[in-house]
C-alpha cells in the first residue's frame, strides 16, 4: 500500500512559497512557505509540513488505540488526540530537527478502568506506524473522563 502526496515550490527557501496536494484530495494547492513554517506563530494563513505531521499522529494515534480498546473488548464512545510537536533550531545551524511530540488524550470508554485505558493508550502510542517513524521523544498525557 502506498499514499501520495505532491509539493510544488517556487523561488528561493526564505522568499519563496509552495503548495501541498494529498492524492485524497483532503489537501489541495495548500499554500506553505518558510513564513508560514517558522515565523507565523498563529499558523492560519497555510499549513506546513510540521503541522502536518502532528496530524498524522493524532490521528494514526487516535486509530491505534481504538482497535487496542477493541482488541481488549471496549468500544470508545470518543478519543480526542491533540498532537503538540516541537521543532527546533540545530546548534551550528545545521537546520531543523522534530524534537518532541506530546500527545494529549482524552478518552470516553464505558467499561474499562484507568489502568486498562492507560495500559492500552501506551500500547498504542509505542504501535502507531507514525510514532514509529519519528526520531523524537514521544510523550503522552491520557485522561479518562467518567
């Protein structure tokens, strides 16, 4: 199985300006550029890759943990993930590294207790394929509501 997604740049990395296409078509000409990256703290004029990829955690997370919750007989009424990734400058100017993802959890499982929900999120936290692909230190805080 594989799964595409197309960027197009034009001009120069600190001046220039791109945008993003997901063959699902969930992302179309999304616009991107080293502004939008790492000057535009509100982050709402465009998207960029980061961004992207804390959405793919949370979400592949998300999954991840409802068919641990199914494996183990539960059936979540609602996960809600948020996904806070930490890029940062490389000392001597080498770039930009992913440092860190925290994920934040809140979870809504009839039946289970804290220490299944807890037992189960990590399991699902150390399974998902993006934490998987990530070279960064992957936290999590998982609360059950009643």
């Amino acid at each position: 199985m594989k799964r595409k997604a197309n960027a197009v740049w034009r001009g120069n990395g600190l001046e220039g300006a791109g945008t993003m296409t997901t063959h699902s078509g969930a992302l179309k000409d999304q616009p991107y550029s080293t502004k939008l990256r790492f000057q535009d703290e509100e982050g709402k004029a465009g998207t960029n890759p980061e961004e992207l990829i804390a959405a793919a955690h949370a979400g592949c997370f998300s999954m991840a943990l409802s068919f641990q919750l199914a494996n183990a007989g539960f059936t979540a009424e609602e996960l809600r993930t948020e996904a806070v990734l930490t890029i940062e400058k490389e000392e001597g100017g080498n770039g930009w590294s992913i440092t860190a993802v925290h994920l934040n959890l809140t979870g809504k499982v009839p039946g289970i207790t804290a220490a299944q929900f807890q037992e189960l999120a990590g399991n699902a936290k150390k399974g998902c394929p993006v934490s998987k692909v990530l070279n960064a230190e992957i936290t999590m805080n998982a609360v059950l509501e009643a």
